[in-house]
C-alpha cells in the first residue's frame, strides 16, 4: 500500500496492486490501477517507467529539479520507502521513478533475487527465505 501520495501538487491515494518478480538480474513491478486518481502511473499510460534507488531521495529530486526535470509525484510506501517519480521525457522519454534506500526494501528485493535464482521451475512460484 502507498501511505502517501502527492501528484502534481493534489494529494490523494491511487488504488492499486503491485506484483514484483525478477527475470535473470531485472526487478521489475507489474501495477493495476483500480480507480481515476492522478497519479504518474496513471500518467505513463503504461509505460514502462525504470526505477533508481538512491540513498537521498531529497538531494535526488533537487539535482533532477537543478537541471530541468520537475518532480511530478512524492509519497510514502506503506513500509516506509520515500518515492517520486521525474518528468524525465526529455531525456528518455518518459518519467523516471526514484525509491530511497530502505531496509525493507534491500531484504525484500534481495530474498525475492535469490529465490529467483534458486528457483527449480518446478511449480508456478518460488518460496521466500
């Protein structure tokens, strides 16, 4: 869940799901919308939208802002990761998604890899250690 959620200055919480896997080396989120809100993932349309994780999601968003690529959304997971999202379509053609390093996220995302990796393609899924 998203606790908070600013998109182009109104804030309010988007419905939504998030399923998360790996291919190979590759996290990557799969995002149902359930509702209008805005929100930037309603605004890429779908897109593909890459995420960086940085230590310092405040000096991130002040060095995209410095040179020339506005902050359209800000918010806050449920687990306590700091999120925006960069108007980066200048450059890349779509928004960029910035998440500052959190401890939930480094052991989530690590246990997800190396169940991927260990992943015997047995059954459907793999189990989280």
């Amino acid at each position: 869940p998203i606790y908070s959620h600013e998109h182009r200055g109104s804030a309010a919480l988007p419905s939504l799901s998030i399923a998360t896997g790996y291919a190979g080396a590759v996290l990557f989120e799969l995002v149902e919308l359930h509702d209008d809100t805005p929100s930037a993932w309603r605004e890429s349309g779908g897109a593909l939208t890459p995420a960086i994780v940085v230590d310092d999601l405040d000096a991130a968003v002040a060095a995209e802002t410095a040179s020339g690529n506005a902050c359209v959304t800000r918010g806050v997971y449920g687990f306590g990761a700091k999120f925006a999202f960069i108007d980066a379509r200048s450059a890349t053609g779509g928004l960029v998604q910035l998440i500052e390093r959190h401890f939930v996220l480094t052991q989530l995302t690590g246990a997800m890899r190396d169940a991927a990796a260990a992943w015997d393609r047995s059954s459907l899924t793999a189990t989280l250690k």
